[in-house]
C-alpha cells in the first residue's frame, strides 16, 4: 500500500476481498485526491491510522467492514467534511459511542458501525440536521451499545431509507420513527420492545419491503387493517408473545410478501385455508404456537405457491392434506396429532427438497414412492407408528434417512444399504430382526449409522470397516453375538477430511433476493446483499455420551464421534486395534461377555471423552497410562473381575468416584475404601497343629458352628415364609397334607388293627 501513496490523483481505490493483512499504513494521507477508498473483507488489524485517514479530505466514501480493526474512532475524522459514506461494521472497533466524531459529519448519507464492540448511547438526536441521511446501521451481538429512547423534543430533519437496530437494548420504540415516511427497511429485532404490534409503521411507510420485529416481547393480536393492502415483501414477527385467531385474508393484506414469519408465538384457533393465498414463491413460517383444528385440502392447494412451509409444533390434527405443490422445496408437519397414512400427492412436489413429519400418529407402511423422488434429500419421519417392512427401494437421491421410533419389522434391505448416496441412517428403536446386510460395498459415504434398540442378530459384519468416513455407529440394545471387528480400527470416527462435506443439508432456489438496494456512489456498494433464499436445515442425531441421550447437530455433529456397541452379547477380548481411534470421543462397550484385560492401546484415544467398559468379565489390571486421557470426562469399568490397584488420582482421574470401580472385589486404592497396603496374611501352624490329623475336629467348635448354622437356616426359612406369601401358603397347604395324610393313616391302621383283634 505504500508503493501506492505515489499516486497523488487517484480518486477511487478499492482493494477489497484480496486477503491483505497487516495494518493500514500512515502514508495513505499522502493520497489526497482520493474521494472513495475501500479495504473490505480483508484481514486488515491495528488501530485507524490517524495521520493517515484524516489528511483525505476530499474522501467522500470510507469502506474498511470485515477486518479485525481495533482501537477508537480518532476524533480527527471529525475534519472530514466530504464524507458520505462511513462502514466500520464487522471489526473489533471499541470506545464510547457518545463520543465519536458522527455527529460532526453532516454530509453523511450511510452509517454502518455494526457488530463491533461501542458502549454507550447513541443519540439519533446529535444527527437530526444531517439532511441527506439515508441509512443507519447499528448493533451487535454483545449487546454493548444502546440506543437512547428520548421524548421527541426534536424533529428529525432526516428520512432514513434503511434503519437497523438489532440487538440495541430497546425497551420502548424511538419517538422519531413517527416522523418517518420513506422507510424501506425497518430491522429492530432482538431488542426488548413491548406493547401491541404497530401496525402504524406499515401506515406511515407505504413502501416498506422489510420488517424485522423478531425476538421481543410484543403481545395481543396481530391485527392489520382488513381492507389494506401493504407491499411488504419480508415480515419477521416471531419469538413475540402475540396471541389470538390469525387473520383469514393476511394473504390478501400482504400480496407481495415473499416470506412471512409468525413462529415461536401464542397464536390459537384453526388455519384458514386462505393464509398464505397470495404469497407466491416465498416462506411461509407458522410452526411453534397452538394453531389446532384439521387443515383442508384447500390450504395446500392456496399455498401452492410456496417454496417452504412450517407448520411443525402445533396442535393440528386429522389426515395430512394432499401437498401436491409442483413447487414446494421443504415440508415441516413435525410434533402435532396427525394421523392416517401419508397421501400420494406428496409425490407429486417434484421439488421437494426436506421433509419433516416427526412427532405425529401417521400410519401405515413406509411409501416406496419416497425413494425415487429424484430431489428429496432429506426425510425425517421418526416417532410415529409407521409399520410393516422397509420398502426395498434404494433411496438413490436421499442423504438423510430417520424412521427412529416406529414399528417397523423385517430386516433391513441390502438395497438400502447399498444407497451411494446417504450420509445418516437412523433406524433406532423399532422392531428390526435378522443380521445386517453384509452387501455394503456400494457406499463409502456414511457418516452417521443408529440400529440401537431393535431386535437385530448374528454376529456384526466386517463389511461395516468399508464405512471408512463413519463418524457415529449406533449398534446398542440388540441381540449381537461373537467377537468386536478388529477392522473397526479402519473407521475415521472423528476425523474429518478436507473434502468431507458438512452434515447440514442446504439448497438454494432460483428465485431473486427480497430486495437489493443499491446506494448510489462511486463503489456501487450493495446494502442488503445476503440471499435469504439460502435454506438450510441441520439434521439432528441423538447419541447416548456420558450417561445421558445426546442431541448433535451443525458443526457439533461434524465434530462427535462414537462407537457404542452395549447390551448386547458380545465376548472375546477388547481389540488392541481400538486404540488407533485416535479420534473418537465415545466408546462405550458396556453390558456384554467381554473377557481379557484391558489394551494399553486404549491409552491412546487422545481425544476420548466417555469411555465405559462396565458390565463384562474384563480380568486384569487397569492400564496405569489411562491417567493421559486428558479429555475423559466419565469412566467406568465397574462390575468385572478387575483386581490390582486403580489408577492414579490425577487429571481427569482425579475426578472419578468410587462408582466407576465398583463391583470389582480384587481392586484396591482410591477412590474405593480398600486399601492396597493391608495385605491379609495366614496364620503360621505350630508343630503340634502340623502333626494332628485332619479328622481331629474339636467337639465344642462342631456343635457351636452347627448350632448356628441350623438356627440360620430356619431363621431364613421363615424369613422367606413371612416376605414372601405365595411361598408360605404352598407351605401351609403342604403342612395340612401331610397332617390329613397322617391322620387318614393312623385312622386305617387303627380300624384294621381294630378288626383283626375283634376276630
């Protein structure tokens, strides 16, 4: 940049997404017919060289967002007098916000300081004359800077285009927003606002596309003029406390809206079927509040138009409707009361991209046509009463497969398993029998595989080591036999390579942004420029880890790794293989028949954080080098034949309690209560011991340990009697037969003495 500062009549440099780093040179003031400079998305730090930017006083735009610049605002941009435009937003920039030379530059038109680290209060009152300000953009995620709510004492001379003031500490709306006709951006999400909607903005802003009131405390309806008709292209009213029936021709009031967010509300009562007529091609979000009723064929066919639809987490009920929407890309119908079975006309949305059904009462088999839909990539249908086999198609296009917590029978097709293009498989807890599939050559793709909780034998198949990218196998709770695969040590389990994709499914649509709003400078610098079409939903997978039922999903689930194979009925010795896992964070081999000791090589899951041997007949020592497992938070081999001295309490040893060892008698030393060092030594024999016979028994010892031994066992005999009543009537009855049988034979014999001496 400093071969640069020899350009004396240079107006415009833009050197923005080039990687750069370092600091911003001083010797940029020597430029001073620069009028636009941008160093944008760069990876640019240090504080803003005063000596240098404050000598650009024909500067009349200052682009230096998404660097990692810190320090204060130098007072001296007070002297740049040109300045339209001012973006410092993305950097580590500090100070107090009260105090920054803002309110000195008149001229501005854009004012971008978000997600930095300002304190303060901002006061919209120091910049009422700025006459040509157009867009304001404030807030962090820190919550550091406020915004001051004063009583309008003043009248903006202003009118602002763009405002934005997420995550700003606003309790109470700022008076000056009654004052402000041409907004075509209004953001005050995550704030604190109360109160009822204010639909006067709507009012007063007849041209506002975008309306963002997410994450506040709002309450009561949400309640727009029937008969108007606004062009908002975007609204976000969720995570509010609005309550009430939702508006029947909402769609009709919003006919231009391309996304529509209610979510996360106390919205009640039933769906009109005409909610979302109208919204073409958008986003229509209604999941999370206490919608109920049944919803109308009607409703899909009025929504036809949409792009994604959520009505997950209501109380809706009755047979889901024909969503045979050509156009459709993600369904969500998850955690309500849905019953029957799935409608064809699902087959019919060609685009469909995602589809959640969890959580309801759906019926029947598992629909073959789910696995030709050529762009279906994502199908959630766990927790439901699905039964019947598995359909024997490939599901050649899907990459997320769910079907935990039905009653599906069978075993499991070997098409299925051949799929190329699958990334999770969750079968867990069903009614599943037979062995795995051992035709598995097909995929090498799996990430995640969950057959927990179902009936599945035989022994488990080395074809499974040709999952080299599995990250979590999930084969607990059935009815495996034989010996762990020593080829399990061919399992990534954690680390991930380079090409490996995420586990996120993400698509984007063809349609064009909600809005780009170009401002008119030098740079033709876009103001909104994300695409909000980008969807991307994260797949969630539960995993048992550290004695509790996990939830993974996003980066998290990229990262987990495990192998739990417990309750089954596994023998053998643990394979020293395992401990090339190196990146495995759980194992758990628990409530089995494993047998041997426990491989030093398990010292080296250096990244292993639950590990739980418990429930076999493991013999042996604990391996002393298990102490540098610096990450392991549980552990447990309780309940075997472990003997010698446990490890050593130090790191994360130091944390284990006497319950990881238990049920081990020949273990000794802390945390348990015996003690390695009393060593129980037998008695020595005299002389005259070692000569006595073996049968010499001394009569008092034999008739006290008899004495004792005989009244123990009555002592339990009754005792037994008394706990238990089934046992002690069986013993009365048995008593009364053997005194009847007693009785009837002293009788016979009596009457038949009696006779022979009376002849």
């Amino acid at each position: 940049m400093a071969e640069l500062a020899t350009l004396k009549k240079l107006e415009i440099l833009d050197l923005s997404e080039n990687n750069l780093f370092g600091y911003i040179s001083p010797s940029i003031g020597s430029m001073a017919s620069l009028k636009a400079l941008s160093l944008a998305n760069n990876k640019l730090n240090g504080s803003l060289p005063e000596q240098g930017l404050c000598k650009l006083k024909n500067l009349q735009e200052l682009d230096l967002s998404q660097n990692s610049l810190n320090g204060i605002l130098p007072p001296c941009l007070r002297s740049l007098k040109s300045l339209r435009l001012l973006d410092l937003s993305f950097n580590q920039l500090e100070g107090n916000i009260s105090s920054s030379p803002i309110p000195s530059l008149k001229s501005l038109e854009y004012i971008d300081l978000s997600h930095n680290n300002f304190e303060g209060s901002f006061s919209f009152k120091s910049i009422a004359n700025h006459t040509n300000l157009k867009i304001v953009i404030l807030g962090s995620y820190n919550n550091k800077l406020d915004i001051e709510t004063e009583s309008s004492s003043w009248f903006p001379k202003f009118q602002l285009t763009i405002l934005v003031l997420s995550n700003c500490n606003l309790n109470r709306l700022p008076e000056f927003l009654s004052h402000l006709y041409d907004l075509r951006v209004l953001d005050l999400s995550h704030n604190n606002l109360t109160g009822i909607f204010p639909d006067w903005l709507l009012e007063n802003n007849i041209d506002l596309d975008f309306l963002s009131l997410r994450n506040n405390s709002f309450y009561g309806q949400f309640y727009l003029l029937p008969n108007s008709s606004f062009n908002i292209i975007r609204m976000d009213v969720s995570d509010n406390h609005f309550n009430g029936q939702l508006q029947e021709n909402i769609g009709k009031i919003l006919p231009n809206a391309l996304y529509l967010n209610l979510s996360n509300n106390a919205f009640e009562g039933s769906i009109s079927s005409s909610v979302c007529k109208g919204i073409l091609f958008g986003y229509v979000d209604l999941s999370s509040n206490k919608f109920s009723g049944e919803l109308q064929d009607k409703f899909a066919e009025n929504c036809s138009g949409l792009l994604f639809l959520s009505l997950s987490n209501n109380r809706l009920r009755g047979q889901m409707p024909n969503f045979n929407m050509s156009g459709l890309m993600s369904l969500h119908l998850s955690d309500n009361q849905f019953s029957g079975t799935i409608p064809n006309g699902i087959s019919q949305a060609y685009e469909l991209y995602h589809i959640d059904i969890s959580g309801n009462y759906l019926t029947g088999e598992i629909p073959s046509f789910l696995g030709n839909m050529t762009s279906l990539s994502s199908v959630i249908m766990r927790d439901n009463d699905f039964e019947g086999p598995l359909p024997s198609c490939e599901f050649s296009y899907v990459t997320h497969l769910n079907l935990q917590g039905n009653k599906i029978t069978g075993s499991i097709p070997r098409t299925l398993f051949n799929s190329t293009s699958l990334l999770t498989l969750n079968l867990k807890n069903n009614l599943l029998s037979g062995e795995i599939p051992t035709s598995v050559s097909g995929n090498s793709n799996l990430r995640v595989l969950l057959l927990g909780e179902n009936s599945l034998s035989g022994l488990i198949p080395n074809q499974l080591c040709q999952f080299n990218k599995m990250g979590i196998l999930d084969l607990s709770q059935n009815l495996f036999s034989g010996s762990i695969p020593h080829c399990f040590s061919n399992l990534t389990f954690g680390k991930i390579q380079a090409h490996d994709s995420s586990l996120e499914v993400s698509w984007n649509s063809s349609l064009p942004r909600f809005t780009r709003y170009v401002f008119e400078n030098l740079l033709q610098r876009d103001i909104m420029h994300e695409d909000d079409f980008l969807f991307t939903e994260q797949i969630a997978v539960e995993f048992v880890t550290k004695n509790r039922t996990n939830i993974y999903k996003g980066i998290i689930l990229d990262l987990m790794s495990g192998l739990d194979l417990s309750c089954n009925h596994l023998t053998g010795q643990i394979p020293s293989e395992l401990g090339k896992l190196s990146w495995i964070h759980a194992l758990n081999l628990s409530h089995n028949q494993l047998t041997g000791s426990i491989p030093n090589t398990i010292s080296n899951l250096g990244q292993i954080e639950s590990l739980d041997l418990s429930y076999n007949n493991l013999s042996g020592e604990i391996p002393s080098s298990l102490i540098s497992l610096n990450f392991l938070q549980v552990f447990s081999v309780a309940h075997n034949n472990l003997s010698g001295r446990t490890p050593e309490m130090k790191a994360q040893f130091g944390t284990f309690e006497s319950s990881s060892y238990e049920g081990n008698p020949f273990l000794c030393g802390p945390p348990l209560e015996k003690s390695c060092n009393v060593v129980n030594k037998l008695p020595t024999l005299s002389s005259d011991l070692r000569a006595g016979k073996w049968y010499e028994i001394d009569p008092v010892a034999f008739s006290a340990s008899f004495a004792s031994t005989y009244a123990i066992f009555l002592l339990g005999f009754f005792a037994i009697l008394y706990i238990n009543p089934y046992w002690r009537q069986r013993w009365f009855n048995f008593i009364e037969n053997c005194i009847d049988a007693c009785y009837y034979f002293i009788y016979v014999t009596f009457r038949k003495l009696s006779v022979k001496l009376h002849w």
